[in-house]
C-alpha cells in the first residue's frame, strides 16, 4: 500500500475543532487564517479546513488545498478524497474527479473503498449526476451494489437527476434506474418522483401519464 498514516496530535484536534467551528457559523477568513498557520501533515486538518470551505461556498479555496497536498498527506484518508470530490463537482470539474477516482482506486483499493461505505460513492454519484453523465452516475451505483456499500433512495435519486441534467434528458433511463432501484428494495420517495418527472422533460403525454400512474402506486400524488 502506499498509505502511510500519520498521528493526530492533541494540536492538530484543536486545531480541527476551531476550523469545523469557524466553518460551522461560515467564518472563512478564521478558518483560512487557521489553516495557513498549520506545518502539519495530519490529513485530517487540512480536510477540515476543505470542508469549511465547502460550508462557506469557497469552493475554488477548497480546491486549491487539495491540490496543494503532497502525495503522503492526501493518500492518508478516503475523507480527503470525499470532500475534494464535492468541491470539484461545484467548480464543474469533470475530468479532475475521474482523475481522483482513479487514484483512490489504485492508492486504496476497493476493500478500503468498501469500509468507507457510502459518502465516497455518494459523493461521485452526485457528481456524476451534475455533469449528466447517467453512465458514470449507474456505475458508481453498480460499484456500490457488487462492494456492499447499501445504496439508498438518496444514492438513486442522485444517479436519476443524471438523466434530468444530460444535454437531452433521458427518460428511458431514468426508468431503468427506478426499476434498478426497485430491485434492490429500495422505494421511491416524492423527492425521486420530482426527479423523475424532470428527466421526462419533452417526453410524450402517455409516458408522463403512465408516471403518473407509478406514483400512485406508490401512494404519491
């Protein structure tokens, strides 16, 4: 393996609990300052001060932290990986979390991958979904699938509003993925309807109708 873990010093979890705290109440210029003062290499504190920035919407900061971490700080932790994902998918960059996918995948592995559970994949199949990529958003859902991870409503809704947000919205496949879902035990809820509804977008009268009808079954109106 190529990680390599580094102790969280009594410091280092100060330091995390004031910048999770400044990004809490939306304080970026604290928890900037916060981060810039740390020589550290503790994953975990520069994670925080990513997912302050998230909190805050400076997504571009965020992002510049990450790409400020040397191989040995980013490979220590799936969660680096997970927030990094999120601001990227906010700044519209695609190709960077391929990229990130594809070293969490050589650096990691998918047993780790398989601990971490859902906020990775989660996070992937939502930034799938943002760009419209309906293929990349069921693979990660198959990934979950075949590793144990449990998707839930929340993971195949997100991998629907794919089919919403693709240049031309796909129906057809947004009813595959309601089927898949179905098969996997899982129910609908009206937030996955109201998805649904918008990858139906330009579709034809019956195919809404025939919508219409599976949200009543399912008791939705």
């Amino acid at each position: 393996s190529q990680r390599s873990k580094t102790k969280i010093t009594t410091d280092d979890s100060r330091l995390i609990t004031e910048i999770t705290q400044a990004g809490k109440v939306r304080d970026w210029p604290s928890a900037h300052a916060l981060i810039m003062s740390y020589s550290g290499d503790a994953a975990a504190v520069y994670t925080s001060a990513m997912q302050a920035a998230y909190r805050c919407q400076r997504f571009e900061a965020g992002a510049a932290i990450y790409d400020g971490l040397g191989d040995r700080i980013r490979y220590q932790q799936l969660a680096t990986y997970t927030v990094a994902i999120k601001l990227f998918t906010k700044l519209h960059q695609y190709d960077k979390i391929q990229d990130i996918w594809r070293e969490v995948k050589d650096v990691h592995g998918m047993n780790s991958i398989a601990e971490c559970k859902s906020p990775l994949m989660g996070a992937l199949i939502d930034a799938a979904a943002a760009h419209g990529d309906i293929e990349g958003a069921a693979r990660f859902l198959d990934v979950m699938i075949n590793i144990t991870a449990e998707p839930n409503v929340i993971h195949f809704t997100s991998a629907i509003n794919a089919c919403k947000n693709r240049g031309t919205p796909s129906p057809a496949a947004a009813m595959s993925l309601l089927d898949s879902m179905l098969r996997n035990n899982i129910s609908p809820n009206i937030v996955t309807f109201g998805t649904l509804v918008g990858a139906h977008k330009g579709a034809r009268l019956e195919k809404l109708q025939a919508l219409r009808s599976r949200m009543k079954d399912f008791g939705i109106r």
